[in-house]
C-alpha cells in the first residue's frame, strides 16, 4: 500500500468517525426546526452516509450537519424567525455544491425519514 492510499484510508476513518452522530439530538433539532430545515438536512445526512458519496464530499456535508447542531452561529438557533435561516442556507448550498452525487434512493431514504419525524405535515 503507498503512502496516498494509506492517508485515503486514514481519512475516510476519521471521517466515518466524526459522522456519528448523537442521533437524539438531531432528531430534537430536526423537530424543533421543522419540516422546512429537517428536509435538506436529512438529505445532506443520507447522502454523507451513501457508501458511493466520494470522502471529500463527505466531509463538507457533515460541516453543513455541525453547523445545524451548534446552537449559536450567524443566526442563534433560539432567535425566533431567523434562527434556523442560516442553517438553512449552508444545508442548500452543500447540497446544490454536490448535487451530482444526489441520487434518487438518497432522495427517497431522506423522504422517508422526514415522514417518520412530522407524519401529519
């Protein structure tokens, strides 16, 4: 093994490490925010966790992800209003960054989730 793949491999554990996630919280978040930012966000996560999502497009998706949890940013989540706008944002643009890696089965994995969290919207 040369010394890139052995710093690929190195990588993606760091990676698949820093994707769990405390699977609690983020529901929580999700709910408190809504339909409008949990659907983005369960999209940048499904596809964060696609086996076919290249490392490097990971990475950037679980940043748009932390940047959800983290309760003060731009835009403190507790702001009314304006509090998840930021979020939002960041959510949308990774997405739209590494929207060639967006599939119909990530698509419909994410529709899924969003279904299970608000079943009456």
């Amino acid at each position: 093994m040369n010394d890139t793949n052995k710093k690929e491999k190195i990588y993606d554990a760091e990676v698949l490490e820093s994707a769990s996630l405390d699977e609690n919280i983020f529901i929580k978040i999700l709910i408190k925010a809504g339909r409008t930012i949990a659907k983005p966000a369960l999209e940048v996560l499904e596809m964060a966790i696609d086996p076919f999502t290249p490392v490097q497009v990971r990475v950037s998706l679980m940043a748009a992800l932390a940047y959800l949890i983290m309760p003060f940013d731009l835009f403190p989540d507790f702001m009314p209003l304006v509090g998840y706008s930021d979020d939002f944002v960041a959510l949308t643009a990774v997405l739209s960054i590494w929207s060639k890696y967006m599939t119909p089965s990530i698509r419909s994995r994410a529709e899924r989730k969003l279904n299970k969290l608000f079943p009456f919207v």
